[in-house]
C-alpha cells in the first residue's frame, strides 16, 4: 500500500470543534471532566434518534499501557462501558469504551511497556469517522478546503490539523472501524456529533454534518 502524503503543514480550512449531541448535558459535562476530555469537546442538548453504531470513535493517544489503563478506569468509575478490555496488540496496547450518552472512545499507546509513571496527559485525540467510500468522501472534504496529511488508498484518510484545532479528523471504513472497536457496523438515526470548521452549513454523504465555526 502507498502512502500518499502533503507537505503542507497547516490547513486552509480544518475541524475547528466537535460537538457532541446528548441528553443531559450537564451529566455528560460531569463525566467527561472526570474522564478528563472536558476541554476537546463542545456538548449539546438533542433528542435525536440514534440506534446501534454512531458511525465514529473518538481516540486518545497516550504515552504508554499505564496511562491507558488510567484513562480506562477514569472512565468506567465515572459510568462508562467497557466494549474491549485494554489490552496488548500488533500495534501497542489498547481498550475501548462506550460513555454513558452513547458516544465510543479508544484509548491507545504505540508502547507495549511503560518507559515511565502514568500521566493524565494526551498526546494526540483523533475523531476517525467511518464511511462508506474513503476516496469519494476524501475527495469532498478537499473540495471544502480541507488539507490531506495522509492516504491510504481507499482505506484511510488524515487531513491536517488547523493552528487552533485540538482534534484531528481522519477518515476510515465503516466496517473496518466498527470492527476494531468490536461493535456491530449496522447503525440508524442521528450520527449525535456536530462537525465545526467549514466556511459554511453541509452534510456529507454518510449524514455527518457540518457547520461553521462559532
């Protein structure tokens, strides 16, 4: 597989914000404070339907299986499910939990042993949104302004982070990302996250939408 890559190293436009959809946002607040993502994520009251898988993870990257472990049990003391038990794998060292308003997250390190104590720091948070068509998506996020950083083919996409964005968006298949998580791929109803950044109001292919920045 060949890696396509763009030198440039800011976007002309990029995600701003990640807006998550919920319930009760003020229990949502109370929990990601605890899990200690509060400052990444802007919250939102909705009713929206939502049934199965949402179509997206948000994944931290941590320096090593301690911290992993540190953030995994942050989150389940604080109400949170545990979808895939943290462990080692081909790539490092990881788990996944389910929030209690729905949305997964994954927490992983490339190390496979601590070179140091644990920290609550996070290294780097992804939003990978899965889709249908990597390449066509891809291509109508570029169409919108957004950078490429990396591509694989039609199986994975990063774009580059703006100089005030604190998430990285990246694409993947839906499939592939439901898998790795260890849910079932099928999903219907509201996606229950809002995209910031774009210059105006839209809704891609695969129903996330958009909207500018405040």
């Amino acid at each position: 597989m060949v890696m396509a890559t763009n030198a440039s190293t800011a976007a002309r436009t990029s995600l701003a914000s990640v807006t998550l959809e919920v319930a009760d946002p003020e229990a949502a607040r109370r929990f990601y404070t605890a899990f200690g993502v509060d400052t990444y994520i802007g919250l939102r009251a909705s009713e929206g339907r939502s049934t199965g898988f949402r179509g997206f993870t948000l994944a931290l990257t941590v320096s090593g299986p301690a911290t992993v472990d540190g953030f995994v049990a942050a989150a389940v003391e604080a109400g949170a499910t545990v979808l895939k038990p943290a462990a080692k794998s081909l790539w490092g060292y990881s788990g996944v939990v389910q929030a209690p308003d729905g949305t997964i997250w994954k927490i992983a390190t490339s190390a496979k042993k601590d070179t140091g104590p644990a920290t609550r720091e996070i290294d780097e948070l992804v939003l990978l949104i899965g889709v249908e068509d990597v390449k066509a998506t891809k291509q109508c996020y570029v169409d919108r302004g957004l950078t490429v950083a990396k591509s694989f083919g039609g199986k994975y996409a990063e774009f580059a982070p703006g100089t005030s964005s604190r998430v990285k968006l990246a694409l993947y298949k839906r499939r592939a990302l439901a898998k790795d998580l260890g849910v079932p791929a099928d999903g219907t109803g509201s996606h229950r996250i809002v995209l910031g950044g774009t210059a105006d109001t839209f809704t891609d292919a695969d129903g996330f939408a958009w909207e500018a920045a405040a």
